[in-house]
C-alpha cells in the first residue's frame, strides 16, 4: 500500500483500512485547507485519510484493495478543456485519474468524486461533458430526484438544500443505467451514481463557509468571477444556509468504512 504523507487534520476515529484523497489542488493554502475539511466532517484523521496531491506526484500504483474507498477532490482542471490548453501537468494527472476511475466503475469500488469527480467520471462512462451549464462561484439550490431520495448517502438532506459550488463545465446528459440523484436550476446533472458505489457530485460537500472564503482569497484571480467583487462576493455567500451536504461526505465514510 502507498503511504501518502499527511498534514495536520482534526481528530477522529481510524479505520484499519484508509480513505485516500486525491488532491489536483496545487495551491497549498486551498488544498490543505480541503484536507482538513474533509477529514473534519467524516469524522477522520491522518491516520484515516490519506492524501495524494497529483499536481505534485504521480498517482503510482493504487491497490484498490488497500482503501476503504477514494475520494477526489475539486480545482481548477476542466476535463472537457482542448488538448492543447492543458499544461503537461493537467494531461498527466488526467491521464492517471481517467485510468483509475476506469478501474473503480470497473469494480464497482467505493468512490466519491466531488465537483472535478462530474468531469472524470463522466468521461469514463460516456456522459456529455461540457460548458453548457456553468455555476458562478456561490451558493445554489439542489433538488434531489427520486432515485436520490432512494439513495442512503441523501438520507440526511431534504428534498431540496443550499449548497456551495461553482464550476465552468457539468454533464449535461447521462448515459443509461446511471441514476441521476439531484439537480439545480442551472446545472441538470448535481449529482449521480454509477452502479450501486461509484458517486460524483458537482456542489461541494466539504465546504462551509469558512472554506469557501478560503478558496475565493485563493482563486480571485482564476478566472471564475471579477477579482474586484471577491469581497462583494464574501458578502453573498453569507446569505445560504449551507449545513446538509456535509451530511453526504460522513455517510459515504460511514457507510463504506472497513
């Protein structure tokens, strides 16, 4: 099994076999920043998270017997971006990530990927993945369909919560047999399962308020909104009542824990 280092999270309890974390985040304030939320709300330490950062390393050679399950994090890649608008970095961490979840539909292996999992997993299913239902970075309104309402990792959500996002590509069809399990107003495809373990969501279910400043001081001048309205912007995402999509992330921890 690979040994990833960690940094510093919040404490919890250890599983025997880990989670593993992969991080395309290159800028260390944000992607520690999503370490740590993401070991806070599943109730899991260094110990029971490790954390790969692809921008940094390759992916190497992944045992998917070793893990408890994967989870793929956010950042500014776009799968659907031209060839020839990816730096070097972005071709070979797609080329390990698409491989990878190639191997974990394959298995029907436990698997969370959020907001970049939509471009990734997509892809490796035959989804249409594109810029034709872009979210400003924010808050958002999800409605879980029926299929999600039949979904143990929506237990927790009602029918229709805040969400924090932000994002410029999305699916916009599924193929069949993958079972669409919420939606917004402007993106049709929040989130989906392939098979009974395999899972993306386009909003973010690590992210609280604190983290989505954080990223909006990291990303202001990436591209996703005027670098002069992030203060502005701070003062927007104050007004969502953020506090179920966490619930998504514990129960994919709980529930496939060994």
């Amino acid at each position: 099994m690979r040994h990833p280092a960690g940094s510093p999270g919040s404490r919890g309890v250890a599983r025997s076999a880990p989670f593993l974390l992969l991080s395309i985040r290159g800028e260390d304030e944000a992607a520690d920043d999503e370490y740590r939320a993401m070991m806070r709300f599943a109730g899991l330490d260094t110990t029971g998270m490790r954390r790969i950062r692809l921008t940094h390393e390759p992916l190497g050679d992944i045992d998917l017997d070793d893990w408890s399950g994967i989870i793929l994090g956010g950042g500014p890649y776009n799968v659907s971006d031209a060839v020839e608008m990816k730096s070097a970095t972005q071709r070979r961490v797609e080329s390990e990530l698409l491989e990878l979840i190639g191997r974990i539909v394959d298995r029907d292996f436990p698997f969370l990927g959020c907001c970049y999992g939509v471009g990734t997993l997509g892809t490796v299913v035959g989804a249409t993945v594109d810029r034709t239902h872009p979210e400003p970075v924010g808050g958002l309104t999800v409605t879980v369909t029926s299929a999600g309402r039949d979904d143990e990792l929506f237990a927790e959500v009602p029918d229709v919560f805040d969400a924090y996002g932000g994002h410029r590509e999305g699916a916009t069809s599924l193929p069949p047999g993958v079972e669409r399990l919420a939606s917004s107003p402007d993106c049709p495809v929040q989130a989906f399962r392939v098979g009974r373990h395999v899972y993306a969501t386009q909003f973010h279910p690590e992210l609280d308020l604190d983290g989505l400043i954080t990223r909006i001081d990291v990303y202001k001048d990436y591209g996703y909104f005027p670098p002069e309205s992030a203060e502005v912007l701070k003062e927007a995402v104050r007004q969502w009542d953020v506090r179920y999509p966490q619930s998504i992330l514990r129960r994919f921890v709980d529930k496939y824990a060994r």
